[in-house]
C-alpha cells in the first residue's frame, strides 16, 4: 500500500510539473492560432513558395553604421538667410552688403562718440558755472577748469586777444570789437568740434537706402536671369534671388534709419550745447571789459 502511494505521489507530481512546463508553450501556440490567416508566410515560406525560375531581388546597400536616418535629421542651414546671400552672391551682393555693413558700423560709431561729447560738454558747463565765476578774474576762473574744457579754452582765447590788442602800437580796432572777434572764433572751434561727424550720419541716412535698393534691383535680376535658363518659374529657382532682394531693402532701411533719427538728435543736443557757449562767451567778454557778470536767466 505504501509503495502504491508513493507512485501515486510521484506520478501527480510529473504531471503537475508537466503542467507548469507545458502552460508557456500552450500560451504560445493560443496566440498564434489568433493571429490573421492572411498574415504573410514567413520568410523561408516565401523562399519555398517562389518558382524556381525567379530571380533573386538584389539586395539593398546596407547604410552607413554612423549615418543617421533622413527623416531624423534637422536642417540647420538657412538657404535663403545673410550667410546663403554671402556664399551664393556675387562680387557686387557681397560689396554692397560690405558698404552697408560700412555705413552701419560708422554710423553707431560716430553716434556714440558724438553723444559722449556733447555729455562732456555739458558736465563742463556745469562746472563753469559753479567755479568760474567766483574767481577774480579771468585768469584764476580758467585755472579752476579742466585743462581740456571748452569754457577753459574759450577764457584763455579771450584773455591772449586782451594782451594782443594791449601790445599794438597804433589801436585800429577797439578793445570790445577786437574781443568779440576773438571769442567769435573760439565758439567756431567748439562748434566745429561738435558738428564733426554729423555730415557721415546725413549721408548714410540719405544714401543708405538707395544701396540697399540697388541690392534689391541686382537680386531680382537674378532671379530673373535664373527663370529665363530654367524655363519655368519655380519657387525653388527664385526663391534664393528673391531673398537677396528683399534681404538688401531691409538692410538699406535698417541701416538709414537709425542714422537719420541720430542725426537729428545729436543735432538738437549741439543746438542747446552751443547756447550754454555762447553764453559763458559774452559773459567771459564782460568780465574782461570790466562790466562783471550778470548770471543768465534759465529758461
């Protein structure tokens, strides 16, 4: 009876066993029996399937290991940008777009110089009036401004033009006209010093977008000559000289604009510079008449 039981046990243990290996394969073959009939034979099927007379299809190049799919890759290139329109063009696109770059440049340049000037100018201004006029006289007020002032140079001019006509023989030209000439021609230095470089602001402003115009004119012909050899206008063949064209517009106008905005303001700012000098001028010219000083009102 033991020796009954036993096998008994042994024999459902197996089986149990056996269940357990067999239920993966049973899993297995459940889904293939789901999967569609008309799903393609595998492929050594297919090999066994084709007629004997057929040719084998040649096989496709195997793609480089470290070369990425078309379809994954980004177009960092613009073809139609600033970078295209200097490779692509020709000697006259990339010498404009050089003189344009040119006026640009210079025009910022001039503006920003121009504009630390006229604040210098000023800070001197301020300066004058707090320690020139509280001196004795001429001589000891320029000493009390800096060496490289306006107003300095401005009281100096008006106290060499006193020694000069004191040291003529025969006085042709009294005293106060011989002053008034001389600090006239130190506010026309001055002056002069600031209208320096305005005039390149005006003509970049007046001729800025007249190139980028001519830029525009050349890209579109171009674009012309490149509908003429393809004989079809394609947004691919023109797309490029289309682009120059209006590439050039916007830099003409991006290139005049600032210039002439900057023109007009710089020239405003000397406008008000120059009446703090004129004024410090006919003040210095009655001190050394021997009028004094009488502080300008500010409006």
């Amino acid at each position: 009876m033991n020796g009954r039981r036993m096998n008994k046990n042994r024999f459902m243990a197996a089986l149990l066993l056996a269940t357990l290996l067999s239920a993966p394969l049973l899993m297995i073959a459940k889904s293939r029996a789901q999967a569609p009939k008309d799903a393609p034979p595998p492929p050594q099927q297919q090999q066994q399937q084709a007629p004997a007379d057929a040719k084998p299809a040649p096989a496709a190049p195997a793609a480089p290991a470290g070369d990425a799919p078309a379809g994954s890759r980004e177009v960092l290139e613009n073809p139609y940008g600033l970078e295209a329109l200097w490779k692509q063009g020709d000697f006259v696109s990339r010498g404009t777009l050089i003189i344009l770059v040119i006026m640009s440049v210079g025009s910022w340049y001039i503006g920003i110089v121009k504009y630390i000037e006229q604040a210098r100018l000023n800070r001197d201004h301020r300066e004058a009036d707090a320690k020139f006029w509280k001196a004795k006289n001429v001589n000891e007020g320029a000493a009390t401004l800096r060496e490289d002032s306006a107003f300095r140079f401005m009281a100096e001019e008006g106290s060499i033009a006193v020694k000069d006509h004191s040291v003529q023989g025969k006085q042709h030209i009294d005293l106060n006209t011989w002053l008034a000439m001389s600090l006239d021609r130190a506010v026309d230095v001055v002056n002069n010093r600031l209208q320096t470089g305005l005039a390149f602001l005006a003509t970049v402003g007046s001729t800025a977008p007249f190139v980028g115009l001519f830029g525009t004119v050349w890209g579109i012909y171009h674009a012309l000559t490149a509908i003429g050899i393809a004989g079809q206008a394609s947004i691919d063949k023109v797309a490029g000289p289309v682009g120059e064209a209006l590439i050039m517009t916007a830099l003409g106008l991006a290139v005049a604009v600032p210039a002439v905005l900057g023109y007009n303001w710089l020239v405003r700012r000397n406008r008000v510079a120059m009446e703090h000098v004129r004024r410090f001028g006919s003040g210095v010219q009655m001190m050394l008449l021997g009028g004094g000083h009488s502080p300008h009102k500010v409006i």
